[in-house]
C-alpha cells in the first residue's frame, strides 16, 4: 500500500502540489501525507530521465521528483556529462543522496573514480546501499566534513521535518546541545595518499571558502574543474577573485552556481 502510495505522490507531485495551493487543501493534505509518507520515509526508485536515467536512488516520495524525473540541478548534470571522460577521478563534497556521484562513476567508467564526501552522519549506510543498488564500486565514501583544516568540527545536523533529504546539514564554528564533533579532512592533505581530482564538485552549505583554504595546492598543482554551490554574496566574490587569479575562467551560470576552468590546464589521468 505504502509503495503504490509513494509511486503515485512522485509521479504526481507536480500537480498534487498545485492542488494542495488551494485555501483549506493545503493543511490537510500536510497532516495526512505526513501521517502516511513521514518525513523519514524513501522508497527505491529508478532515475525515469536525462543524463542520470536509470541510477537508482531512495528517494523521499513527497519530495524527491526532481530526481526522479531527472531535472535536479540539470547544470551540474550537463557539466559532468560534457567534462568526465572514462579514467577521470571525480570529487564529490557534499554528495547528500548520492546522485552526483553515481553519475560521475559511470561517466569515469571502471578506470577513474569517485571520491563521495559527505558529513552528515547519518547518510553514510544510505551511500553503502546506493553504491551497492547500482554496481557502482568505483565510488568510495568518506564520512569527514571537507574543511580548511584536518581533524575535527561542529557539525549541525538537519532537521528532517525541514530538510527530509538532510540536505541541510552544515557545519558550524560554535558547539551546541545539537551539535556533534566529527572528523573534518581538508584535500591538499587528502591527495597525499589518494589519486588527485580533475573535477571537485562542492556543495557544502556555507563552508565553500574554508573549503578553498584546504584546497589550495590541489588546485594550484592539478588544476581540476571546479563547480560550487555558492551560499552567500560575499563567498561569492571572495572566491570567484581568488579563482581569477589562479588563472581560472569563472562562470556563473546560476545566480547561486559557477564552475572554474583552468586557463592553462593540466592534461593527466
């Protein structure tokens, strides 16, 4: 019952959310979807279009249909498609429920690899599940927060009522009750005993600059591709600066959005 509900709440969810617009709808359809799909709730489901069509993802019923129908963040997914080449390695900060990496280890094929960062806790399993769903073993997951520094930060949680993907997790420069310490790696001391990227892909809820910090030499050195997620106005011009005079080619293609390309790339494998 539970699975043709969520099958249909997906498939739907566009006009079922269109309907829940109207005066008096909205509330009561809240309480009853919430009651039977809870906020913790995911069921299998296949990519049904677009670049990622046919990785398989759990996905919350009531809110992942961008996933299923392939246009979540379809930029990201253009840039991998037309930058990932079979022997690349691909790293994936912030890789939540995996997608961008799943798509990223079939695009580097059996020769490259993927590096999935993701810091919150409680996703780690679900990553396992993921890799092992879909024969993707070219990915490797690594429960640190990507960070100016190696060795431990705050991390503030998601509330899944809010963030039912818990996609919102961040870390945070003060502890709290809600707070947990968990280990923090920063990447110029990561690729000193793994495989350096040729594409970052960083999606880290604010800490894109601390995470700049820590990546200095890589991106001196290796000179990957590099698209980020960007949180703030200030983060922003701080990097987009930065990356300038690294002599990298800076593209918004989003308001929130750019993607960094060498000037004068480094051709390896």
């Amino acid at each position: 019952m539970r699975a043709a509900l969520s099958r249909l709440v997906i498939q739907s969810g566009t006009l079922l959310r269109t309907i829940a617009r109207f005066p008096g709808v909205h509330y009561c359809a809240k309480k009853v979807g919430a009651y039977i799909l809870p906020a913790g709730f995911r069921e299998w489901f296949q990519v049904r279009d677009g670049v990622g069509k046919g990785i398989w993802l759990k996905l919350n019923p009531r809110s992942g249909d961008p996933y299923f129908r392939g246009t979540a963040e379809t930029g990201i997914q253009n840039l991998l498609r037309d930058y990932l080449k079979p022997g690349m390695v691909f790293y994936d900060l912030g890789s939540n429920n995996g997608f961008f990496s799943l798509l990223a280890a079939r695009l580097v094929g059996p020769a490259g690899k993927v590096i999935a960062f993701e810091a919150e806790p409680r996703l780690g399993s679900e990553l396992l599940e993921y890799i092992e769903r879909n024969d993707a073993f070219n990915v490797r997951i690594v429960q640190f927060a990507v960070w100016s520094q190696s060795g431990f930060v705050d991390f503030h949680s998601a509330d899944q009522c809010i963030s039912p993907d818990l996609g919102l997790g961040r870390v945070v420069l003060q502890p709290t009750a809600k707070t947990v310490s968990i280990p923090s790696i920063c990447l110029d001391d990561f690729v000193q005993t793994e495989r350096p990227p040729n594409f970052i892909k960083c999606d880290v809820e604010g800490a894109e600059v601390e995470v700049f910090r820590g990546a200095r030499k890589v991106l001196t050195k290796y000179k990957p591709c590099f698209e980020c997620e960007i949180h703030s106005g200030e983060n922003g011009k701080l990097l987009g600066a930065e990356l300038r005079d690294m002599q990298y080619d800076v593209r918004w293609y989003s308001a929130s959005h750019f993607f960094a390309v060498p000037t004068n790339p480094r051709i390896w494998h």
